[in-house]
C-alpha cells in the first residue's frame, strides 16, 4: 500500500457520517457547511437580511453570516418578521442554504417557505447535540432527512 492511500484511508475512517431523520417542513436538496447555534433567532432586529447576518446584541453568533451554510437552531422569537426578513434574504442571495431546527413554531415554519430552502425538523435526535459548526450537511427536505458528515477536530 502507498504513503498516499494509507492518508486516504486513514482520512476516510477518521470521518465519520451520522442520518438524522425528521419531518419535512420544505423540500428539496442542499448541502453545505453547517452553521450552528443553540439560541433561538429573533426575525424581527435579529438578522441583516440584506447581508445574511445575524446583529442581535446578546447572540452568540453576532456579526456572522449565515448565507450560503445550512443553519441549524433552536427556533423562531419574537414577532412573525421571520417570513419579511428571510423572503428579503432569499431576493438578496444572503439566505441559508437550508434549515434545520428543532422548535417548530408558525415564525419559523413561515419564515422557512419564504426563503424556499428545504428544511426540516422533529429529528430523531437532537441536531445540538450531533451537528457542530465546520460540519458538513446534507439536508433532504422531501425525505425529512440530514446526513452530517462530521468535520475531522484536531
């Protein structure tokens, strides 16, 4: 065996791919690098939409973007600006690829179908406990399930 595939091999097995299955709240297919964040999203002076950024003051992901990753939350708070500040992302290109969550509210299932990004929730196991930000996720919204393939952590 050559130097090359040892480090394939061993690359291969240090990874390690886990299927949630949950209910679909949107369908389609994206995948991308997860994005993740225990606290619930405020849709209404919690998100830049035009720039895919989530402001909230006392967020702990202030000042980052969640265009183009797959965001996985808690939930919705506060008013239904879900559904204007994500359908505002979604006109700007700033909108997640998909959601995953684990609260289902009518905010966020609004705010879900506005930005047309598949999306699912009601998981078999806590998507806070699997999925860490790096992560890489597949998310099928018609099969109502998330592959994560588990980013190698040094």
């Amino acid at each position: 065996m050559s130097a090359t595939s040892e480090r394939s091999g061993a690359a291969e097995a240090a990874t390690r791919t886990l299927i949630l299955h949950g209910r679909k709240v949107v369908g389609g297919y994206a995948e991308g690098e997860a994005l993740v964040t225990r606290d619930t999203i405020s849709g209404w002076g919690g998100v830049n939409a035009r720039e895919g950024r989530i402001i909230e003051t006392r967020h702990e992901l202030r000042g980052q973007s969640f265009a183009g990753k797959v965001l996985v939350f808690r939930g919705a708070k506060g008013s239904s600006g879900w559904s204007v500040v994500f359908h505002t992302a979604r006109l700007a290109g700033t909108a997640p690829l998909a959601m995953v969550f684990n609260e289902m509210t009518t905010k966020v299932a609004l705010g879900a179908v506005v930005t047309r990004v598949p999306a699912v929730t009601d998981l078999d196991r806590d998507p806070l406990e699997i999925i860490e930000t790096g992560d890489w996720v597949r998310v099928d919204g018609d099969a109502g399930t998330v592959e994560v393939v588990k980013k190698e952590r040094g």
